[in-house]
C-alpha cells in the first residue's frame, strides 16, 4: 500500500479530477457520467432496503439483516462520495468542520464491508455483533478525528482554500501510517475467516451424510462473499494508482483518474449489493416486484433456505 495516502479517502485526489485547466463542459459532462449511475444504484438500493424491510422474514433471518446492514452502509458510502465529488465539479469550498464531518462518515462507512462480509461468511447474527462491526469500524476515524484536533493547527470554523477532501484534512505522515495499520488488520482478518470459512465447507462437502446440493450452494456463498471482498478491497489501490500518474506528470492523469474513480470506486460500491441480491431467489423475487411496482410479478410465499 501507498505511504503517500490513506488507503481509505476515496476521493481524496478529487482536487486533480476536476482541474481547473479542463473546459466546464468536459467537467460537466463526466460530472453527469459520474453521477447518473449512481443516482440510479442509490434507487435501486433504496428499494433493496424497502424490500427488505416489507417482508417478515427478511427482517427476521440472519442473512437478510446483515445484507441490510451492508446495503445500508455502503449506500451512505455512495451519497458521501458522490457529495464529495459533486462539490469538487462545482467548484464550491465548504467550510472545514462540514468537510471533516462529510470525510469522515465516508472513511467510517467505507470499512464496514469487509467486516460485514465476515460475518456474512460465519453466517451467525445478533443485534450485538452488528453493533461490534460498527464500533470496530469507528476506531481509525475516531483516531483520525483525535490526531486532527490535537496535531493540526487549520482551524476548523474556516472557509477551506481547496476541495474538500482527505489529503487536504490530514498533512502529517502519522495519519497514513494509522490508515495503513488499520486497512491492513481488517482485510487480513476478514480474508482469513472467508478462507476459513470456505475450507470448513469444502470440508463438509466431503462427508457422505452431507447435503450435495446445500454444499453447493454454502460454497457459491462463500465465493461470493470473496468476490465482494475483492470489491471492497478495490478501492484501496486509487491511492497508488493516482501516486503513481502524478510521479509520472502523465498528459492525461486527470482523464485517467476519473476513469479509476468510475471502476474502483463507483461501481463495486453500486454491483457488490445487486449482485447478492439478484442472487437469492426469494429476495429476487421480492425485489423484481418492488422495482416493476406489481406490474411483472405477484408475491407469493417462498421458502428461504439455509444459504
């Protein structure tokens, strides 16, 4: 990982995404290319959680509520990000503690998947371990607001002189060695129970009393649950991605980070959701009703099973 950014700011290089040197209707239009897709995922999502919440077993099955749970955060992800962006494209400096408060749900958010998908994996849930999930997740930003109120000197009642972002946060060293640490302890914890979990499956899978049909299905879960994380993990290569465009004065860096922000940050956080849900037949189901508003598809009693 990069030492020159924190792997979690997303759009901490939004500066240089929408320089001043590019035409305003360039910068409107991948404005517009940036934030029509995610206006309609952030739909999708939103009748996802509506879907969710409309049936009893969905509120009632472990899977489902930890689905929610991370339907929810990576929502709030998506409308932080974009907001980041869309102030970046206008060209409006906000004032710092709006900033701060804005950068820090986003970084707060943005680790809640993986610890979500671990427990997704164990298929185990109470309200107290979703609980456990959010307030691990608090730590690096409760540690970065801390360092920000005692190690920096800007103040935070002033205009900012630049686009509200991480790097323009957080100057000292010390913050991208924390976010480092932290990103490191996660996604090495959360890979090692997924693998973990997968081996336990495969190894079931082996027993003649087993369900070939059930194993099957525990380990598609399973390697989804790999996929999502290699999503959610995605993001933490715009750093050195972007570190590196910028060491090389590349004539189209601006260009190629828009790009890099559309694939590595925008779409896992909109196509990890949809596809754990298009992938259950119940919620499907659910779902296909609620997007058509009743038109395609009747709802009818449908049996959830084990994975």
């Amino acid at each position: 990982m990069s030492n020159t950014t924190p792997p979690f700011q997303l759009l901490s290089n939004n500066v240089s995404l929408t320089n001043q040197r590019l035409a305003v209707p360039i910068r409107t239009f991948m404005g517009f290319l940036s934030v029509s897709p995610c206006l309609l995922f952030l739909y999708i999502n939103t009748i996802m959680l509506y879907s969710l919440k409309s049936k009893p077993m969905f509120r009632e099955t472990s899977r489902y509520i930890l689905f929610g749970n991370l339907l929810f955060a990576d929502t709030i992800l998506l409308l932080t990000s974009q907001l980041l962006y869309i102030l970046a494209v206008a060209g409006l400096f906000v004032i710092r503690y709006i900033c701060v408060v804005i950068v820090l749900v986003a970084i707060f958010t943005s680790a809640v998947s993986p610890l979500n998908l671990s427990v997704m994996s164990l298929e185990r849930t109470t309200g107290v371990v979703i609980a456990v999930v959010w307030i691990l997740c608090s730590l690096n930003t409760i540690i970065k607001l801390v360092m920000l109120l005692v190690l920096e000197s800007m103040p935070l009642d002033q205009s900012m002189q630049q686009f509200c972002s991480t790097s323009e946060l957080f100057h000292l060293k010390i913050h991208n060695q924390v976010d480092n640490v932290f990103i490191s302890i996660v996604f090495t914890t959360v890979g090692l129970i997924i693998i973990y979990s997968y081996i336990a499956m495969m190894m079931v899978a082996k027993s003649a009393s087993a369900d070939k049909d059930i194993n099957s299905k525990a380990r598609n879960t399973v390697l989804l649950h790999l996929i999502q994380l290699g999503l959610s993990l995605s993001s933490t290569l715009v750093p050195t991605i972007v570190s590196a465009l910028k060491s090389r004065a590349m004539d189209k860096a601006t260009q190629i980070e828009y790009i890099v922000f559309i694939i590595l940050i925008i779409l896992p956080r909109c196509l990890s959701p949809l596809i754990y849900g298009l992938r259950d037949k119940a919620f499907r189901h659910i779902l296909m009703y609620h997007l058509t508003c009743g038109l395609r598809c009747a709802v009818e009693p449908i049996k959830i099973s084990s994975y």
